[in-house]
C-alpha cells in the first residue's frame, strides 16, 4: 500500500528518518483543493514524543504555502492518541462512519481549515 502512497503525482507525504530508522511518516495527497491524510505513524517506542506533533506542524506550515482550504482525514473511533492529537491542532469532528473499519470500529470524520 506504500506504494500506492509514494507513487501520487499529488502526493505530499513526509518522512522523519534518523541514523536508518523512520521515527514517523505522513502519507496524504491533493484532492480538489484539499488535502486528505491517509496515514500518520511514529514508531511504537516514540509514541507520545512529540513526532506526531512535528509532523503536523510541518504538513500544516507546508500546506499553508499551497494555499489549500483544508485537511480531512479519518481516524479509528478508538485511537485515543490520535484523536488528541488532532483536537489539540484545533481539527474538527465533521461525522462518523459507523462499522467503517474490519473490525466494525467507527471511523471519526476530522477537517481544518487552513483559511
């Protein structure tokens, strides 16, 4: 799937890599104006670092300069981290999928707008 990912004429994607070992990625791309944020990860043992946190201000300062008007994204009802993380940048919820997910999970409709 990171193919499909990296592979986006449109794609924005962002990497943290240090000594050979990625502390984090966001994998997105353009759409319509907007971005929508496929994936955002940080490596199981830098969780609640601040990555997550450096990865979004650089996608948002980023973005900012292609004057885009938001980012949407879903997230897993259950991911407490990244629910916070989210709210914190000020996203907003916009809907839930219900059973949207394999294991029947919500996913949360999150926007922000960059105007």
């Amino acid at each position: 799937q990171f193919k499909v990912y990296l592979k986006s004429l449109n794609a924005i994607n962002i990497i943290i890599k240090q000594k050979n070992i990625i502390k984090g990625y966001i994998f997105g791309e353009v759409i319509d104006g907007s971005y929508h944020l496929y994936k955002i990860s940080v490596h199981r043992k830098l969780i609640n670092q601040g990555i997550g946190a450096l990865l979004l201000d650089y996608l948002i300062k980023h973005l900012n300069g292609l004057n885009l008007l938001y980012i949407y994204l879903e997230v897993n009802a259950s991911n407490i981290f990244a629910i916070k993380l989210y709210e914190n940048y000020g996203f907003i919820k916009v809907n839930i999928r219900k059973n949207y997910y394999n294991n029947n999970e919500d996913a949360l409709l999150y926007n922000l707008s960059l105007k």
